[in-house]
C-alpha cells in the first residue's frame, strides 16, 4: 500500500469477531479503533471537525485552533492541523495520561494543562478564555459541535454496516463528550429500528443518576448529560466498575493478543451483561476506542 500522507490511513479499521465465551452462544464484534494512525477513535474526530471548520469558512490559513480535550481528541485534532499548517492549543486536565500529552506536543501542539480537580468542565472553560485572547481563533469544541457525532455518522457506523452480514441486535459504546453513541447509534436505527443501543459508563459518572467521583477508567464518563443525547433513543445504560474494566483490558491481551484501553474492557464488560438479556445467538455490535500502549505509565496491566 503506497499512501502520501498518514492521514490518508484514518478508518477502515478492522472488525474483530472476538474468539471468546459469550453467554447464550451470541457473538461480540469489536470495531479496533487502535488501529487508526494516532492511535485512537479520535483521528476521525479530528479530520473531521477541521475539515467542517474549514467548510464553513470557520478555519482560514493562519487560524489558530483551541479545543479541551482528555488526550485522544487533541492527538486527532493535532494530526489534522498538522497537514493544515495551523497552530493548535490543547487544554487538558494533569490526570491524564503521560503518553497522550506527550504524542500531542511531539506533533507540534501547544499544551496547556489545567487542575485535574476542575475536570473537564476546568478545560472547557479555560479554553474558553484562551479563545476570547486570541485572535482569529477557532475551538471546534468537541462536545457541543454537531461534527462530533456527524464524524462517526458518517464513516465508522457505514463501515460496521459493510463488514457484517447480519441483522446487528446490539450496539454498545462508551461515553465521553457521546460523539461516538450518538452518532453510531443513530446510523444503526435508521438502518434496523430493531438494533438496541446501549450507552456504557464507568461507575463515578452521572448518566445512571450515581453520584460523581473520580475513575480509573479513562476516556469515558460524563460531568454533565450530552447534548447529542437529545437526538438518539439510548434503550439502557450500562455502568461498570473499574475492576470490571481493567479485567477485561488484563483478559483481552492474555486470551486474545490484544491490547486494549480501559474505555474499550469496559465496552466489553457491558457487552457481555448484553449477551445475557439478549435472546440465544445475538449479533452484539462495540467499539474498542483506542490501547492499553497509550497507558502504560499508569500500569495498566497492575490495575486497579
Ligand atoms: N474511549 C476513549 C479512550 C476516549 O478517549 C474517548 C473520548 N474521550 C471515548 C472512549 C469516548 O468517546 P466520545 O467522546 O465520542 O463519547
């Protein structure tokens, strides 16, 4: 395969029919969004949130781009600027990890990192006030732009459809800014109004009412409810422990030579409490949003 630029190589990943026990003898695919070139879900994101930017006359030449982010947007976002020539700002909370902060500044993104107590909501704010200094600036802000859920609409829910032959019964993702659900979830009813979705959280967030409080699992869990929510009929919300998602980060890579991140085992971990209610032989649908490489000075594999 000869390619030009490496964000000629983002989507298209692979879906992997998963070779393990799963009650009911129904089945689990998992899209490997690992496999993009920045390493995660979020390539698509980005590409596709500059490109509308620019669409929409919203990005010129020389406009500097700003935009809050846990790490794996702001690496997509700093790959599609990176072709672009333009100058990003990324705000991301201290807690997150060593390896997405790292991998955004090396493509040439400035970094500014605001108190891991604040959360998201402490980025979003701050991002904000970057953005009220700086002249012609940009935040394509993630988690109101409707590209967000428009970028999986678009290009990873069409390649689910492509690649399986069958009737999908459920489709389970996680949630952070819910660009992902969304988006995918949307796709897949329009396609079959039979397809349950089902929106997965770590226990800390707030989607199922728990209280909020910190997590281990990473990338997803929400402050506040999604605004794409709105616009998809979610059909149950799933809320798994950090135990429960860090074994099956530990089982996927010892079973299955696969390395994953704790968004992804707790993707799985809902997915087969899925297989249990579904009917015998059920199509179940995820998404493995980025690696357990990308978190490796968190000890991942020790964890929690
Ligand atoms: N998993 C990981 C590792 C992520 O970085 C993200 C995005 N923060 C998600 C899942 C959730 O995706 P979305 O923002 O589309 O809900």
């Amino acid at each position: 395969m000869l390619i030009k630029t490496i964000q000629q190589l983002i989507g298209n990943t692979p879906l992997i029919h998963l070779q393990i026990k799963v009650p009911k003898h129904s089945h689990i695919y998992a899209k490997l969004e690992m496999f993009n070139p920045g390493g995660s879900i979020k390539d698509r994101l980005g590409q596709y949130m500059i490109q509308d930017g620019i669409d929409k006359g919203k990005i010129n030449a020389t406009t500097t781009i700003i935009e809050p982010t846990a790490g794996n947007t702001g690496i997509g976002v700093a790959l599609a600027t990176q072709e672009h020539h333009l100058p990003t700002i990324l705000v991301v909370p201290e807690k997150f990890s060593y390896e997405k902060q790292t991998l955004m500044k090396a493509l040439g993104a400035k970094l500014i990192n605001t108190p891991s107590e604040d959360g998201i909501k402490g980025a979003i704010k701050k991002a904000r006030e970057i953005a009220a200094e700086t002249p012609n600036s940009y935040v394509p802000m993630q988690f109101e732009n409707p590209a967000n859920p428009a970028a999986y609409y678009h290009t990873l829910a069409p390649e689910l459809i492509q690649d399986l032959d069958q009737p999908i019964d459920a489709f389970v993702a996680g949630a952070g800014s819910g660009g992902t659900f969304a988006g995918i979830a949307k796709y897949l009813k329009e396609q079959n109004s039979n397809t349950q979705s089902i929106v997965v959280e770590p226990e800390g967030s707030i989607l199922n009412g728990g209280p909020e409080h910190p997590h281990k699992t990473e990338g997803i869990g929400v402050e506040f409810i999604p605004p794409f929510f709105k616009n998809v009929q979610i059909d149950q919300t799933l809320t798994i422990s950090d135990a429960d998602a860090f074994k099956y980060v530990r089982q996927m890579a010892a079973q299955q030579g696969l390395f994953i991140g704790s968004s992804s085992g707790a993707a799985l971990a809902a997915s087969l409490k899925v297989a249990e209610q579904l009917p015998e032989n059920s199509t179940i649908v995820t998404v493995f949003p980025d690696s357990s490489e990308r978190y490796m000075s968190e000890n991942i594999y020790q964890k929690p």
